[in-house]
C-alpha cells in the first residue's frame, strides 16, 4: 500500500468526510457579510477556528480543505491551523488552483488556471503541514455546452496538476463539477458528466498519476436548477452510482462529492440513498462546505463568542453526514 493510498483512505475510512473550508477571502467575505459579520482577518480565523475545534472534528472530518490565507495563520491557542486539524486527528489539505477564468475559444467556458508555479508552491504547502490538495474544474451543461474543448482542456489541466502534487508526496483531490445551474435533465446531467469524468481519467493515466493515490470529488447527478422535470432522491442515487461505476477505474479508493447547490438536508439524504445502493469497492463519502457550515454559520453570526453552541450544531450536521456516508442515516436520528 502506497503511502499516499494510505492518506488516502485515512481521510475517508469509517464515515469519515472533509471539511470544504477553502472559500477565497472573496467569497468568505460574501459568507460573512450575508449573515452581518465585517469580514476581517480575525474573524474569518474565528469562524474556522471554532469547526477546526470541534469535537466532531475528531469523529467524522478525515480532512479539511484550507485557503492560502487560512493555512498560514496561527489559531488563538498559538498553535498554526495545520497542527490544530492534525491534534484533531484530520489531515490538513489546501486549494492549489488560483480560480476558473474564460476559456479563450469559448468565452462561455471557464477553464482553472495555476499550473504556473505551482511546484514551488506545493513544496512550501508540504512544509507547511498539508497531506492533500484541490483543485476544481468547472463545466456548465446548456445545448452546446460543455464543448470537447472545455472538456479536454480541463481533464488536461487536472491531469497536470495531480502528476505535480504526487511528486510532491500528497494526495490530489481531482474535482470535475458539472454544475447544476441551467435548465437540463437529469438524464443530460448523467450524459455530460459520464463524459467529463471518463476523459478526465484518460488524462490522468497519460499523466501517469497513480490512480491509488487520488480522490475523486464529483457532482452527484442532478437535473438542473431551473429545470421543471426533478427527479426523486431515489432515481439521484442510482444514476449517480451507476454514473460512477462505467466512468471511474476501480483502483480509485474514494469518492468524495461535493454538494454544488443542494440543501444541507438533500446532500445528506442523497449521500445516505448512495451508501445503501453501493454495490462497488468505492467508499462513497463527503467533502461539503455549505453543506456543513451553513447551519452553523447563521447560528455563529448572532453572538460570534458563543463557540459551544456553534460547534454543536456543526457536530449534529458532520455526524449526520458520515452516518449518511454508511448507509445509516434517517429522518428520525436527524430530528432526534
């Protein structure tokens, strides 16, 4: 077993999820100014400091996606960010992509940008503390859309990337999110993400990366969010596997969604239907931001010293997704 295959399986072992905190300061800053908080240095710190804390932490977070600014910080227990999530238990990760521009050639694509530098800049998130990286790639689903060219230069880009944080010694998150805005079916969703992922995998072969040592962080299949034909949560979870078992090889040890739009409640629910529909070696688990912060977010913005009160709610929605992460979670243990 490789070592990276180890770290691996150790963010994603027994339930366990990641924590996406890797929001750029522009969007923490919309975050915290749509709940009133001033989005300052501190108390973007404080926010993340009180989840990092938590002891939730402990039992259903393997790792947690850090920002460039978060990573480099110290917590108010003079210990750095990356040690603290280590103390927990978890493994530190960082977001190495430096954000999704237009794709020249088709201005209505977006293709992620930071393969420039980017060794340099894996060697000192190593030396930092960090065990695992991200990076996302974007696609958006219309008539037209996403083009080959959007396809494959994405599936390149993500490919490069994961070649480059294998060197050096970390686990590449290899995140294709097929975005559910629009007005398209389920059924265009499965299509497009089918292909999306299978070149995706092309790539990363050509690229060498060891398959062993990757996670993967898909979209889960939805219809869009304008879209007037929704199907049930049930008809989610069995195109989303069945998606995943013709596209994704099977030394990938997990899979890790991301939840792109939904609710707390229907990223939980979904996650759950997929663990008892799971007939694959893959571990099928979670790697939400929103859709573990939200609650708590809106809860931490009326008294931003109440730290307790925020890291109980935090743990409810952690422990509710890594039950979900099993097959174990219910409507009447989330209400309990």
């Amino acid at each position: 077993m490789s070592e990276l295959n180890k770290i691996a399986l150790e963010i994603l072992n027994n339930g366990k999820g990641i924590l996406a905190a890797d929001e750029s300061t522009g969007t923490m800053t919309k975050r915290l100014e749509g709940v009133s908080v001033p989005s300052t240095p501190e108390n973007r710190l404080l926010f993340r400091e009180t989840l990092f804390s938590s002891l939730g932490m402990k039992e259903f977070i393997g790792g947690v996606i850090l920002y460039d600014e978060t990573i480099k910080q110290t917590s108010s227990k003079k210990n750095k960010i990356p040690e603290l999530i280590s103390s927990m238990g978890s493994h530190p990760g960082i977001k190495v992509d430096t954000g999704a521009k237009v794709l020249a050639g088709s201005p209505n694509e977006k293709i992620t940008e930071g393969l420039d530098g980017l060794r340099d800049r894996l060697r000192e998130y190593f030396h930092l503390g960090a065990k695992f990286t991200k990076w996302r790639g974007v696609y958006n689903i219309s008539k037209d859309y996403p083009s080959k060219l959007s396809i494959q230069s994405n599936a390149h880009a993500l490919a490069r990337y994961s070649a480059l944080v294998q060197e050096s010694n970390m686990v590449p998150i290899v995140e294709p999110e097929v975005l559910m805005d629009g007005d398209h079916s389920a059924k265009d969703c499965y299509q497009k993400t089918s292909e999306v992922i299978k070149k995706c995998f092309e790539e990363l072969i050509l690229h060498k990366v060891d398959l062993t040592g990757i996670i993967l962080k898909p979209n889960m299949i939805l219809s869009g969010n304008k879209s007037k034909n929704k199907i049930s949560n049930e008809e989610i979870a069995k195109l989303t596997l069945e998606c995943l078992k013709n596209s994704v090889p099977s030394e990938v040890p997990g899979i890790a969604f991301l939840s792109g739009g939904q609710s707390e409640l229907e990223a939980t629910e979904n996650l759950n239907l997929i663990n008892k529909l799971n007939d694959t070696n893959f571990i099928m688990s979670y790697s939400y931001g929103r859709a573990l912060q939200q609650s708590a977010l809106k809860f931490w913005s009326k008294n931003i010293q109440d730290i307790d009160g925020t890291q109980r709610i935090f743990n409810h929605r952690a422990k509710m997704n890594t039950l979900a992460a099993q097959g174990k979670w219910s409507k009447e243990i989330e209400n309990q």
